[in-house]
C-alpha cells in the first residue's frame, strides 16, 4: 500500500473545532478511550493483489484413435495412482483392423513360400498389374468416402458410386480373367500331363492360383468399398469407420504393388525371395501398429493424481457435447482427461501496473483464501509476467506467479483470494497504529495518553503500511497512542483507559 493512498485516507480524519470544544467539559467524569503501545521493529511495505489458484502440474490424455468410450473405470474428481485405469474404449473396430493386418501378414508369408517355389510367368504379371488397378480404384471409392465423411456429407454422389461400381467392375474382369486362366491351365495342361508331373507344371499351377486368389481378395475389397460408400454418414463414428476403411483399402494397394513388382523384378529365385522378405516385413510393421493402438484403447494414468474430467468437443463440429461418458464419442483431436498434481499448485495475483515495478522473484508473501479464512499460506514470488491483462473492472495488471503448498489436499482449482507480497522490510524502526495518525494542514499528530490526559504531539512520519506508520521522530518506544474516537479528542482532555 502506498503513502499517498494511506494519507489520502487519513485527510478525512480531521479535528473540527466545534467537535473538539464540544469534548471539553470541566468536572465531568473522564471519557474512555483505546490505546495502543509504540513499538520498535521491524516494518514490511506490501503490495495487495487478488487472484485465483490455478493446477501447478496437468497432464492431458489423448485417445489413439477415434471411437467410442465403453467403460469408465473413475469419477470426476477421484485420485488414482500411476498405471490406473481411466477408461477404456470399443475394441471392436480395432480388432477387427487388427484381424485384417495379421491376414494380411500370413498372406506376405504365403507368398513367399510361392516365391520360394517359382518364378512367375508372364500370365502371373498380367494378373498382378490387374490387381494393382483393381486395388487403386478400391482405395480411391475408401478416399473419397473418408473425405466425404469428413465433410459431414451424409450421402455419397453419383460420381462417387459410379467410381465405385467400375472399380468392381474392373476387379470382377480382373477376377474373372485369372481365374479362366488357372482353370485353362488346370484343365488342359496341369491335368492331362502324366504323373508324376513335371515341379515347372506345380510351380506354373501354384503361381496361376496365387494370382486367382489375389483377383478374388481385390473383387471382395471393391464390393466392400461399394457398399461401404453407400452406407456413409457424417458422424463421428462414420468417420473413424471411413478411415479405417481407407487405411485398409490402401493397404490393400501397397501389397498389390509389392506384389507386382516382385513379380516384375523377379528374374530368378533369390530375387523373388528378397521381395517377398521386404513384403513381410512391411505387413509386420502394420500389425504391430494396429496391435499397438489396440492396447492403448485403455486409457492409464501416467502418474498419480487426480483425474478430472474435460469437456469433449465433436470433430467434425467444434460444438463441445458435455463430460466424457460411455458411448461418448472421443478423438484424438481433443483430451478427454486430465491428471492434476493437487500437493502444489500456483497462485497468480493481478498485481496493479502501479506496483508491478516493486514486484520481483524471491519476494516473501502471504496468502489468504477466500473459502479457507482460517487459514494464511507463505509463499515466495515465482516470478511477474511481462505481458498485462484487463482486470474485471477494465483496470490493467500483471500476473503474478507464486507457488503453494496443498498438502492435506484442502485447496481447489479455482479458488479465490488475495496475496501480500512483502516489497520492503524496513529494519528496526519506532511504529504505530496507523489508526492514531491524524493530520491537519500543517502537520502530522496523534494524541497520546500520560497520567490520564491526552496530550497532542507532532510526529514525522516515514513509510506506511495497511496497520502500522513508521515513526521518525516525536514518540519513543512503549508510548501509548490513543487508536479510538480520535477525531473527537482536544490536547488536555482527561480520558479513561482500559
């Protein structure tokens, strides 16, 4: 508090002759006052602010995919421990991605056993590049519904459903063509040969299945497309279905094309083998990342805390649709919890521009709360922001920074208060009341108490604080000053103390 601000107050504290006249009477008996000792100590300048408890430490938790909440394990509110349960999500559209990846890695290792047998023909690549188109389209019908559902379009286009129709189209021609050519060369050649067959003939028929199969596995992938385009719609869970779908339809792509261009760059066995090697290893990697969300579908406190519950915002709308619960539909997009360290938590005050400039780090302080007032927090100044803020009433401040034990847990986020921050220590100085100061137009003056008379003195004064004024000269230590009804005293009226 200043002295300006102290003295302002205390100009209204003037003495009225007729008041004061009005206080002398002879023979009656004496008035009775309040009085309070001069002390000698140590005097602390502070600056006042108001501000709010805010969380020291959170960590936010994110889904790894989107979905939907099927259990949860906490309440609002509620301490865990690391490694708890907070949630967990529906596995079941990760598991069955997950299925897809593995069938797709124990088809990586079939092919290698094929390659490991024959070296493709021509007939073999024909069918592989008809799969690789087939597969495209397959992934540009799951593109173009992902993006659709990005959108919020409920429904796809024409355009959209006839890309689809000759995306299976294409793949049944494709289907159609490998599988005539593996019965052909079933029914007229493999078949007709004498036993035992020739191992070119058993390497010729293996291929020629291969490539029948591959054709069947695209057909069914561009039906599903098809179906699964006409069957769109724009809400969360469409969308994680869409992208599922997509990431699968070009999965389905990429090994389409690993396997062609094995085929193409297999001129001999060892060829074929180290293609069909780097095939496997690719179809790994995308199981394990599918196996790797399917274990984050439960969701852990990473570290003890309290969990708190945040409010979950749709991704396609931005509208936020209330506290996580089961069936609500989650994101990566947004956290849904929340772990808070409550043992320390921050305080930041709104410090007034007119006294940030006496603020610093390291400055003792005291903090009062306003639904704990039995309560007082020491506390030291972390540090004062560099940027201002408009206060409540359009004043400017700047935050200040100051940390605060919450050992019993007793403190809340959000809680209102109000900080001293001790600015000055002034040593060893005489002080007083600052209710006993008075001043006039020429002077500062209390009255003190002798004998049972109040006797006006003339004091200088120094720093003010709230409750005390440092005291230059006029008044020694272990003098009383009168604290009550100043106003109303005369020099020499004769009082009573209790």
């Amino acid at each position: 508090m200043s002295k300006g601000k102290v003295i302002a107050g205390v100009i209204a504290v003037l003495v009225v002759g007729g008041a004061a006249a009005a206080f002398v009477y002879a023979g009656s008996r004496a008035a009775e006052v309040v009085v309070a000792d001069v002390t000698r100590g140590d005097l602390s300048v502070t600056v006042s602010a108001s501000g709010k408890i805010a969380a020291e430490e959170q960590i936010d938790l994110y889904p790894p995919t989107a979905g939907t909440i099927a259990t949860l394990e906490v309440t609002d509110g509620q301490r865990v421990r690391a490694g708890q349960v907070i949630a967990t999500m529906d596995s079941g559209p990760i598991e069955a991605q997950l299925a897809q990846a593995e069938a797709a890695y124990a088809g990586a290792l079939a092919q290698r056993d094929a390659a490991a047998k024959a070296v493709p023909g021509v007939g073999d690549r024909n069918a592989a590049d008809a799969a690789v188109e087939a597969a495209r389209s397959a992934y540009e019908v799951a593109d173009l519904r992902y993006r659709a559902a990005q959108a919020g379009l409920g429904a796809p286009t024409a355009t959209e459903i006839a890309q689809a129709q000759a995306a299976v189209a294409l793949a049944e021609a494709a289907a159609a063509a490998a599988d005539s050519a593996y019965e052909t060369f079933h029914e007229t050649v493999y078949l007709p040969a004498p036993e035992p067959r020739d191992p070119a003939l058993e390497t010729a028929r293996a291929a020629l299945a291969l490539a029948r199969d591959q054709a069947a596995a695209n057909l069914l992938g561009a039906r599903q497309g098809l179906a699964a385009l006409t069957a769109a719609s724009d809400n969360t869970a469409a969308v994680a279905a869409a992208k599922v779908g997509r990431d699968q339809a070009y999965a389905a792509y990429l090994g389409a094309v690993a396997q062609r261009d094995a085929l193409a760059k297999a001129s001999s066995v060892a060829s074929a083998l180290e293609a069909a090697d780097a095939a496997i290893a690719a179809a790994a990697r995308a199981r394990d990342l599918v196996a790797e969300t399917l274990d984050s579908a439960r969701i852990v406190a990473p570290v003890d805390g309290v969990v708190i519950f945040s409010a979950i915002t749709n991704p396609l709308t931005g509208v936020a649709a209330g506290q996580p619960a089961v069936g609500s539909s989650i994101s990566p997009a947004s956290a849904p919890f929340s772990i808070v360290d409550f043992s320390e938590l921050t305080f930041t005050a709104q410090v007034d521009e007119a006294d940030i400039t006496r603020v610093s780090a390291g400055m003792k302080a005291a903090i009062s709360l306003d639904g704990l007032p039995d309560e007082e927090y020491e506390t030291v100044v972390e540090r004062a922001e560099l940027q201002s803020v408009l206060t409540p009433t359009a004043g400017t401040a700047f935050p200040v920074i100051l940390r605060i034990a919450n050992p019993d847990r007793s403190i809340l986020i959000g809680m209102n208060g109000s900080v001293e921050i001790r600015v000055e220590t002034i040593e060893d100085v005489i002080t007083m009341p600052v209710e006993a100061l008075l001043e006039d137009r020429s002077a500062n003056y209390v009255y003190i108490v002798r004998d049972g008379v109040v006797t006006r003195v003339e004091i200088e004064i120094g720093r003010l604080t709230d409750t005390l004024v440092e005291v230059r000269s006029g008044l020694a230590e272990g003098d009383q000053v009168v604290v009550s009804d100043v106003s109303e005293l005369v020099d020499g009226a004769r009082v009573r103390t209790d």
